[in-house]
C-alpha cells in the first residue's frame, strides 16, 4: 500500500511541502499532477520546481555523464578497448543496483519516521541522515565522511574542467586565472536552493552533454588512427551519486530506482561510442591529454561543444554542492531559514575550500580516477551493499519492509548475496588495485608538474629562434 500511495510531495506557493510516504493529502493535491501552487500554468512553476520522474531521470543522466564525457577516453587509454567497455557496463548496472538499494533504504527510512509523527516540510533528508536513522550515529558518520568528501572534490573536478575547457577557446590566460574566473562564476549557485530548481538547468544539461558526445565520436573517427593501441591496466570508476537529495526532491520517490535504470542506459548510447572512437582514434596519445578536448583540431564545432560543456559543468558543479550546502546549513541552524540570501550567504564558505583545492591540484583526470576508486567505491557501492544487508538481517524488518525484494531476485537470500558479491568485488578490485594505480598516477602528476601549476598539460610554447643554439661552424 506504501509503494502504491508512494513518496509523495508536492511544490505549493514557490515553497517545498514534503507529504510523505503515506500519502497523506496526496489525494487533495494529486500527487505530481498539480504543483506549483495551483492548477493552472505558470511559467515560475514550468521553469524553477522540478519533480517529476522526467525531472529526476533528467537530473540523474545528467550528472552520471558530466566531465567523465572528456576523462572517459583517458581511462580507456589506461584500461584498454575491451576491457574499458566491458568494465561500463558492468559498473554502470553495478550502480544502479545500488541506486535501487538506496532508494529502499530511503523509503523505508521515511515510512518509518512519517509512522512516528515527524515531518519534512523545509527539510531536505539526506542520505546520511538515511542511514542515522537506520543504523545509528556510526554509520551517519561514515556516510557523511565518504559522501561530503566526495562531493568536494566531485565539485573539484568540475571546477578544473571549466578552466580546462575553456583554454581550447581562448589560450591568452593560462589555465590556474581561467580557474580563479570559473570560481567566482561557480559561486553563483548558493542561489539556487534545492534539486527542486534545476529543472530546466538538468533538460538543457542532457542536451549539451548529447551534443558534445556524438561531436567526439564522429570527429574521432573523421580524424582517423593516429597511433597503435596497447592494453593498460586497473578498473577506473566513474559513476556520480546524489541519491537521496535527488529523491527527496522527486514528487514520488519511490520511482527512482527505475529512473536510475533508464538514465544509465542512455549514458551508455553517449559514453561508449565517444570513449571507444577516440581511443581508436588516439591510442597511447590519450595518457597524457586528460582532457579529450586536447587531441581535437580546433574549428567551429569544437568551440560549440566546449561552450555547451562549460554550461553544463556550471550546473553540475551546484548539483555536487548543493548537498554540501544543506548539511552546512543543517550544521550551522540555516536549513529552516526561509531568506535565500541569508542562505547563500551562509553557503558562501563552502565555495571557498573547493576553490582553493581546484588551484592546488588542476589535473582534473588523475583526481577523477582516485575520487572514483578511493571514495566512490564506498559512496556509491559498499556503504549501501552493507546497508541494506544489516536494515533487513532480522525476520521481523523482513516482514515489515517498506518494499520487498523485486520481482526478477524475489528471494531475500539472493539480495543479500548480490550485496555481499559487489562489497567483496569493489572492496578488492575498485579500492584495491584501483585506488593504488589512481594513487600511483596522481603521485606521478605532482612529480611532474608540481603544485598550483599554473598550466597543466598545456601545450609548450614553442623555442624562439634567437634563442637556439647557433650551428657550428664548420672545420676547414
């Protein structure tokens, strides 16, 4: 009857007003039929309060894809052809295994709490907060450790690839001044409050990350093989994770393991031929060029997908912030605080440490892999595996689950066992061999290019003449 009535919310007078998992006054407000403070179209509420199941498949395609769309050839290059595409796939529904997981455990955290009288009006639940309330204070801490980390530097990343991006367009600043100019730029969204708004922001993300996809793949293949192709070595992850605030802002959120699903499939029809046709193309070259961009000639079309690239990393570095931002105000008494002002300002502080960070390690293709391997891995598959296993280790959470196993693994034994299969495999082969080949490189980067360098990866400036030695003179 929970899964039916589902998690509803709705968005009424430009205000979160979270319902509930019981469905109490979804009947008067038609679950995500009506929203935006009446039944009639208003063009604040088409734009700015976004929760749909079209709003979260939006919001999730979009942040799976993101800058890995540019790092993606990068790892091929260290994995190999076969290995770089069977690995995807096999991380890409390994992540939306867990993406269902975690959904589970967010609705039958919020059954439980809605069965004791508490409310969410105004309060974003976060996936910490899930497992808090699940599991008790130890797990809130190891979820707020991994996922806050990893959100900072997810945020990082995204901030280097803005001033990576736009040195292809215009190299008259080096790359370290692109990045104080994109911090700045970045800082804007403490305006934004929630996932809510992001609606039209997510839609036009999807497209320019479309655009910019197939612009790889068929350049590639245009440029045609420049070099051989060796096999490397070490699985790299690149999966992105903002489950439960992404959910939260979902009208039924009950539905988010499906579009989770769906959002994966369409990022494989981006992500593997764009990967596959530079690798192709590049070979070895792809080791030392990060950035897909790099290796492209410069024309008019690359210009364009730089441009759309720029937009959309603006938008993922507020999706990436964002949950940073409402545990900041959760931490400091402004989560309530109805002034967006007085909520930005608040936020600003956290902007500030991910700025710094950016300029002191600009090798945004390194960062990806060890974020992916040493934070990622834990994130997104063991912390939610290990979860779910010790939520319903009892027969009595068994009975009372809010949600029962799915109908293709009926079995409570076969759940657990998938879980147990992916917590032994990313433990070893994800935080394992792959956190010590990503630590291995990223020592490497530093080796190479230093601290707060102030162009990484940039092009040499050619020698002047002058400054060439002059040729012997010959012997008579």
């Amino acid at each position: 009857m929970v899964r039916e009535q589902g998690d509803e919310a709705m968005v009424a007078d430009g205000k979160e007003d979270e319902v509930g998992v019981m469905g109490i006054g979804a009947a008067a407000d038609g679950g995500d039929e009506h929203h935006g403070g009446g039944g009639g179209f208003s063009m604040k509420s088409f734009l700015w309060h976004g929760g749909s199941v079209w709003d979260a498949w939006f919001s999730c395609a979009s942040n799976q894809v993101a800058q890995v769309l540019l790092t993606l050839p990068y790892s091929f290059s260290q994995l190999g052809m076969l290995s770089g595409i069977l690995l995807q796939i096999f991380y890409g529904f390994l992540g939306s295994w867990t993406a269902y997981l975690i959904s589970v455990l967010y609705v039958e955290y919020r059954s439980r709490k809605e069965k004791e009288g508490v409310s969410f009006k105004n309060h974003v639940i976060q996936w910490f907060e899930v497992l808090d309330g699940l599991l008790g204070p130890y797990w809130k801490a190891a979820g707020l450790a991994f996922n806050c980390t990893f959100l900072l530097f997810g945020s990082v990343i995204q901030l280097i690839a803005c001033a990576s991006n736009i040195y292809y367009i215009n190299d008259r600043l080096d790359k370290r001044t692109w990045t104080y100019i994109f911090g700045a730029c970045c800082a804007t969204t403490v305006f934004i409050p929630s996932f809510h708004n992001y609606r039209i922001w997510s839609f036009l993300g999807l497209g320019m990350t479309t655009y910019t996809a197939w612009y790889l793949a068929i350049a590639a293949l245009i440029n045609g093989q420049v070099s051989a192709i060796p096999t490397h070595q070490f699985p790299i992850h690149f999966l992105h994770a903002l489950f439960g605030e992404i959910m939260h802002a979902m009208w039924k959120p009950a539905k988010f393991k499906y579009i989770y699903l769906m959002a994966t499939l369409y990022v494989f029809t981006l992500t593997l031929p764009s990967a596959a046709a530079m690798y192709w193309a590049f070979g070895d070259e792809l080791l030392n060029h990060s950035n897909a961009f790099s290796l492209l000639p410069k024309n008019a079309w690359r210009d364009a997908a730089v441009i759309l690239m720029l937009i959309h990393q603006f938008i993922t570095f507020g999706f990436a912030c964002t949950p940073l931002y409402f545990v900041w105000e959760k931490v400091i008494g402004m989560h309530d605080t109805k002034s967006i002002f007085k909520r930005a300002l608040a936020r600003l502080p956290i902007v500030v440490p991910i700025w710094f960070l950016a300029i002191i390690f600009p090798f945004f293709g390194p960062i990806n892999s060890a974020v992916g391997a040493l934070l990622v891995s834990f994130t997104v598959y063991i912390i939610p595996a290990l979860a779910h296993i010790l939520v319903y280790r009892t027969a009595s959470a068994r009975n009372n689950a809010a949600e029962k196993p799915p109908f293709f693994l009926p079995s409570w034994t076969g759940m657990f066992l998938v879980n147990l299969f992916i917590v032994v495999w990313v433990l070893v082969v994800g935080f394992g061999l792959g956190g010590w080949a990503s630590m291995v490189n990223f020592v490497k980067q530093i080796d190479t290019f230093g601290l707060f360098a102030k162009c990484y990866q940039c092009p040499k400036p050619p020698v002047p003449v002058a400054a060439q030695s002059p040729a012997p003179l010959p012997h008579h």
